[in-house]
C-alpha cells in the first residue's frame, strides 16, 4: 500500500510538472501584431468587434473574392492563394471571430455562437460596411460552410462558390485532432486556457496535412501562437462543442450558382466522399480532388491547388 501511494505521488508530481511545462498563457493583440499582422494586415472596429482583415489586388475589381478560413486557422492559410489571384483580381481575406487576432466575440456580438449560420450573417454584414456588395465567396472547412451559408442566405450577392473540404454535409471523420477530442470534455475550458502543449498544435496539424513534412517550425508558430491570443481558446471550445455534422443539410441542395469543390485525397477530418456529397446536391458543380493532400489543400500546396480556381474565375491566360 506504501509503495502504492508512493508511485501515485510520483505521478501526481509528474503531471503536475508536465502541467507546469505546458502552461500557455494568453497573448494580447498587440504582442501578435509585429509578426503575424504585417502590411497589407489592417484592423476594423465594426460595431465593437475588431476585426483583422486584407484587403489586397485592384479595388476597382466589381466582384471580389472572399475567401474564409477554418477551425483553429486565420487568414494566412491563404497567402498562396492570395499571392496568384492579387495581381489581378481584388481578394479579401479575414481572421473568423472566434479565430486569429480578431478573437472572440465582443460588444454588440458577445455572448453569440460560433455556429456557421451565425459567422455567415456577421460576414455579409461586414462585407456590406465595407460596400462589397456582390462577391465570390471561398472557404476551407468551417471557412467552406459559411461560403456556401452566404450564398443560402444572400443568393443575389454571391456570384460563384469555391468550397475547400467544406463542411455542412454529414460524414464521419476518420481523424479528429486529439486537442479538439480533449477540448470537448467536460471541464476542458478550464484546463485549455492555462494549458496548450505546442506539441499538442503540431500534432493536431500533422492530422490535417496530407504530407506532414510540408509543416514547417515556423508553420506550427503561427497556429500556436495565434491559438493564445486572448479569448480564443475558450472559443475553439464553444466552437467544438456546437459543431453538429449536416446541421441545414438540406439548404445545400437549394443552392443554383456556378461551384467549384476542392478536396484532399487524404484528407481524414472530412472524408473525400463528402465531396461527392456537395455534388450531388449542387446541380452544375465541378469536383477536383488532390490525392495526396490533406484537409487544408490550399495551405499545403497552394500552387497546385490554385490552378483550377484560376480557371474557374476564368483567369487562365489565354
């Protein structure tokens, strides 16, 4: 029984030090701004939400591409994206509350879920105070589902859709990442703001990518630290919480515009099949699967992926 008692001491001690070693504790905006909100980063007050967004390429562009990121993500999973469609198309890009160095919700918006009907109606709203009225909507993931939420509430103002490993259908993932598992336990939200391993982000984006030695140190940086910024821990959990797989479903199949759906062969969140899914209740809809990448496609390889975006939105050089 000593001995007993001994080894569970030993081990109450052991996680205490781990637990110590993996404290995170939250970072300001402003700490993160130097090295993750260069130009051309700017920072909107909207109604008390502050939002970071770019806002890049010609601005006389009458249709501008929107493009949303994903759970745990930020607008940066864009920049190869944005670097071949900017020269001549206007893009915008921009961190989803709840994610990046817009953070959670605030002011007038506090206490809302972090659901994808909601996210949408704040992106049309933001959208309409920055007088885009009439857009291409893009997304990846979480980031897809509110595309295609745009163009189901707003039909007149979303001229094409690009979904990238969208979510909105059901399916069954093969893969979730263990943080997300962990951060929907009871009493996680506690634990998950003092506590976050940056082993914990690395092998969470191991799950995602295709190709794992495409993640690079700096890479797993750039999750790790945009995931401490103040609030947003507590709202990846809410967010992870409310996430119901085929929630409107149904409204998918009332969607009547030109869609271009992009998927990783061996993405392992939401299986290829869901591709297949989105297709078959999109009339018109085009599928391009890329075997050998994963649930961010358009991060891991954005050139390759790019490509039938460009031909899509009729940019291919004639």
């Amino acid at each position: 029984m000593r001995l007993l008692l001994r080894v569970i001491g030993l081990l109450l001690l052991l996680t205490a030090a781990l637990l110590a070693m993996s404290r995170a504790p939250e970072r300001s905006v402003e700490s993160l701004v130097a090295r993750w909100a260069p130009p051309p980063s700017d920072f909107i007050d909207f109604r008390g939400q502050l939002v970071h967004l770019r806002d890049e390429g010609p601005r006389a562009d009458p249709l501008p591409i929107v493009l949303l990121h994903g759970t745990s993500s930020s607008l940066h999973t864009w920049e190869g994206w944005v670097r071949a469609l900017a020269p001549r198309r206007r893009v915008i890009t921009l961190d989803l509350p709840g994610f990046g160095l817009t953070g959670p919700w605030d002011e007038a918006y506090a206490g809302r879920p972090y659901d994808g009907e909601t996210l949408a109606r704040f992106v049309l709203e933001l959208l309409e105070h920055q007088g885009v009225h009439r857009f291409v909507a893009g997304g990846n993931s979480l980031g897809g589902e509110v595309a295609w939420r745009l163009a189901s509430l707003a039909p007149d103002r979303v001229e094409r859709l690009i979904l990238v490993d969208a979510s909105g259908t059901v399916f069954k993932s093969g893969q979730v990442p263990l943080a997300w598992q962990f951060a929907r336990l009871p009493g996680a939200a506690t634990v998950v703001e003092w506590v976050l391993p940056r082993t914990a982000v690395s092998q969470g984006m191991t799950a995602v990518y295709g190709d794992p030695s495409r993640i690079t140190p700096e890479l797993v940086d750039r999750y790790f630290e945009l995931t401490l910024r103040s609030g947003n821990r507590r709202a990846l959990v809410e967010r992870l919480r409310s996430a119901s797989s085929g929630a409107d479903a149904e409204r998918i199949s009332t969607l009547r515009l030109p869609t271009l759906i992009l998927w990783g062969g061996r993405d392992r969140v939401i299986p290829p099949s869901a591709a297949a899914d989105f297709a078959r209740r999109i009339p018109g809809s085009r599928v391009v699967v890329f075997p050998a990448l994963g649930h961010v496609p358009q991060e891991e390889d954005p050139a390759q992926t790019v490509a039938p975006v460009i031909e899509f939105l009729g940019l291919a050089a004639r």
